[in-house]
C-alpha cells in the first residue's frame, strides 16, 4: 500500500481493542480488560503520544509539593478494592493512611505499577504505541475500524474507545497579532513556568486548582514573587477538613425528593440542608458528599435550559465547593494570599496587547472599573476546552467532520448512549466506538474524578467484553 504499512492486528479469535489515550482512563480502561479472564483472547492496543503511559496529564509531576485533592481512602483505581492504593502508599511509608493526602508523583507512579501488573498477569495479549492518531474510520459493509497513525502506520481494530482526556484551553492571544513570548498557555508546561522572570509581576488567569498549583510553583523558590490571580467571580477552592471520613451509605435525599426540578429549587435545598448540618454541629462538606453518587441522576432530571442556568450562574460556586484543596495546600494558599505581593482580583479580561515588558491588560471589574494591568508574563488556567469546534486536534476535527462525533448543544462534551457509545451525527450510536472521560460530563456531570472515571472504565470494559 505505498508507503503505508497495513498493520493487521487481528487473528480468528483474538478480538482488537484499541483504546486511544493513555491517561488515565486509557489505562484504567485497558487494566480492567487486562484483568478479565474471560474468552474470546483479546488483542489489546494502546495508543498514546506521550512518553509516559498511564499517568495522565494531573499525574505527570516530579514536585512533591503538589498533593492529590482527593484522600488516598478515595483514590484506588479499582472498584472492587477500595484500599488498593492505600496499601500500595503503606509500602513506601507505613505512616500513609486513608485520610492521607499523598503527592501526584506517587499516584502517577501508582497507576504506572497497576497497568504493568495488569499486563504480567493477564491472558491477553497487549502492545503499547507512542504515536498520534489523526483518524478513525469505520470500514464500509464492515464492523471493523481503521486507525490512521501520524507514522503512517494504520491499524485494523474490532472496537475503539476514545480516552482522549482533556484538551489544552483556549488560547488568550489567538486574535492577537503579538509576540507570544512570556505567554504560558498549557499551566502543566512546568519547563516554560521556571523560567519566567522572578523580577517582574506574573499574571495567573483563573483560580481554580491548576491555577494554584502554578502559583506554589512560582513562589517556591521565591515566596516574595509579585503574581496577580484573576477570574470573574474571584473565587478560590475551599479545603478539606482535616481526618477526613468517608460520607454515610445513604439512600437519596430526602430532602431532595418533592424538590421541583429546577436548578434554582435545588441549590436552595442544598444550601439549607448544609446551614442545618452546620447548625448541628456538622459539616457542609458531608452534604456534598452525601450527594455525589446521585449527582448524576440530578443533572438527567433537568432540562437543557436548567443545565445552562447552572452552568452560568452557579457552577463557579459549585466547583469551588466540591472540588477542594488539601488541607495543607488550603492552609499555604492562606499564608501566601497575606502576603502583599500576591493580588486575587474579580474581572473579566477586555483585551491584551503585548508590549516591550510582557502584556497590558485590559480588565473590567465586577463594579465596571475598567483598568490596565502591566504585567510581565501571563499563564493561562482557565481550565480544559471542550468545545469541540474549536479545539485543534485533527482526531477530534475528522470524527467531526465525518459526523462519527457528536457535541452536546451546552458545548462540554460529547453525547453517548447507555452502553458509552458514541452518538453519530444521524442521532443513532456507532457500534462499538466508545469515549471514556472528562467529556462524559455532558451525560452524567461527575466525570472527571477518579472515583467516577473508575467506575465508568468498569462498567466499559464489562461492555466491551460483552460484545467481543
């Protein structure tokens, strides 16, 4: 075939399974087919364009200063054994305990050690590429699929799953026509970050997790580092309390039973369900905790309408809430936020321009005040782009464009049937062509943590080996 190389990975009783993405739902969902010991035989490949596999891009840290958010009581990859990573933490320190809030390093390394066990220990047969996928095809009159590879090789497989993670944010400066230097736009890219100036202001925009973890980063080795924080609403992420516990086994609220099913009704029986608790000498963060393996079934009970209002009006004060700091990073974050030098300010962003010194910045602050801000560098935390029109990966560009891809109408991901297949762009799911990932949240909302992406790569690998 020229010169493409047809690699067919294929036998009469080996079925092919390429997953695409070798973060962690890749390689969560690679293990739990690893670990089923079950026929037919299956051929596993996976297929990841980075050096390391498994890690995922949260995972992919050499700082120990940067802590799961997430208890390690919380953190096993398997649904069926809950304290598997504890006891993989008490083998490096016995001091490690459920409660503990242990460095991304080691979880990285944690998920790296699971997928090489999996693979020593399994029936099946599996191969890992580094490589790029720019194309996935379904074969005409055929059940199969052909995976184009940036090498020029192309595979041949029975089912693909999708496990693409997220995608780098917007860029801030995609109209402008300015020099892009001292312009950080992957917050993860920790090579550019340590080598920006230490004697000129930094601007961090966003404030979420990502954003923090770059400003310890930049105050680590100068704690009187002049960075400006920036979002519309300025909000922070609350901390966990410290021992933390699991929440009760409970059934749904029942405070949320009669709730009419509007955003607005809801949010009003949270908040009064949390004052109570308080009121009693409990926690607001049980509540939350409490409600998350019901979260998905209220998201499918609201309307189109009801999850756009959530997502404009409420959704910045949800995340801050749910997704909170190790208690250790919340107390830094409280010492350095005293310090002068660092700012957190409420604005939006009317425009940048480069100049000689960095980038003036124009903002408007929640009062209308509009003001310039001279600042030296800027890091973009804005968080993962799922809009996918406008992301510019040539995968994600040819599902669409051969409507093998669907994206939700709120733009945060992409639409699945039950069986987490794909949905086409005729409205019907493309057999055996699945996604697994943070874009699940268009369908069940919690999906990009790892309790529920653990569940998800479980329930689909079951699937996937159903239909071998």
């Amino acid at each position: 075939m020229n010169d493409i190389e047809l690699v067919m990975i294929m036998t009469d009783t080996n079925k092919h399974i390429i997953i695409i993405g070798g973060g962690y739902s890749g390689a969560l969902t690679a293990i739990n087919l690893l670990l089923k010991d079950t026929a037919p035989l299956l051929k596993i490949t996976l297929i990841e364009q980075r050096a390391y596999v498994g890690m995922g891009l949260a995972y992919t840290c050499w700082d120990d200063n940067l802590l799961l958010n997430v208890p390690a009581g919380n953190m096993s990859a398997f649904v069926t054994d809950p304290d598997h990573f504890v006891r993989f933490c008490q083998t490096l320190d016995p001091a490690f305990n459920k409660g503990s809030f242990i460095s991304r390093r080691i979880y990285g390394d944690y998920l790296q050690q699971s997928l090489q066990q999996a693979i020593t220990n399994s029936i099946h047969e599996f191969e890992s590429i580094k490589d790029e996928v720019l194309a996935v095809k379904k074969i005409q009159h055929k059940s199969n699929f052909i995976i184009s590879l940036k090498s020029l090789k192309t595979l041949v497989g029975d089912q693909v799953v999708l496990a693409l993670g997220h995608f780098p944010s917007k860029n801030l400066l995609a109209n402008s026509n300015g020099s892009l230097n001292n312009y950080v736009n992957n917050p993860l890219d920790w090579r550019s970050i340590d080598q920006l100036s230490h004697d000129q202001t930094l601007l961090i925009v966003g404030t979420g997790h990502t954003a923090i973890d770059v400003l310890f980063r930049l105050t680590s080795s100068n704690p009187s580092r002049s960075v400006i924080m920036l979002s519309r609403k300025g909000l922070l992420p609350e901390g966990h309390r410290f021992n933390p516990q699991p929440p009760l086994i409970k059934g749904f609220p029942t405070y949320l039973e009669s709730v009419p099913k509007t955003i607005r009704a809801y949010m009003q029986a949270i908040r009064q369900e949390a004052r109570l608790r308080m009121d009693t000498q409990g926690d607001w963060r049980d509540v939350l905790n409490e409600l998350r393996p019901y979260t998905a079934q209220l998201w499918q009970s609201l309307t189109e309408a009801e999850r756009r209002r959530f997502l404009q009006h409420v959704l910045a004060y949800w995340d801050v809430h749910r997704h909170r700091l190790a208690p250790s990073a919340h107390q830094r974050l409280k010492v350095l936020l005293k310090q002068s030098t660092i700012k957190l300010l409420a604005a939006r962003i009317r425009a940048i321009q480069p100049i000689p010194q960095g980038f003036e910045v124009e903002i408007q602050t929640k009062t209308n005040e509009i003001q310039a801000l001279n600042v030296g560098a800027i890091i973009n935390c804005t968080g993962p782009n799922n809009h996918l029109a406008s992301i510019p990966n040539p995968l994600i560009q040819q599902l669409l464009a051969e409507g093998l891809i669907l994206p939700d109408a709120l733009h945060i991901g992409v639409q699945i049937d039950e069986h987490y297949q794909l949905i086409n762009a005729a409205g019907s799911a493309t057999k055996d062509l699945y996604y697994v990932g943070p874009m699940l949240k268009a369908h069940f909302w919690e999906s990009i943590a790892v309790p529920e992406l653990r569940a998800h790569t479980h329930h689909l690998a079951g699937i996937i080996v159903d239909n071998a």
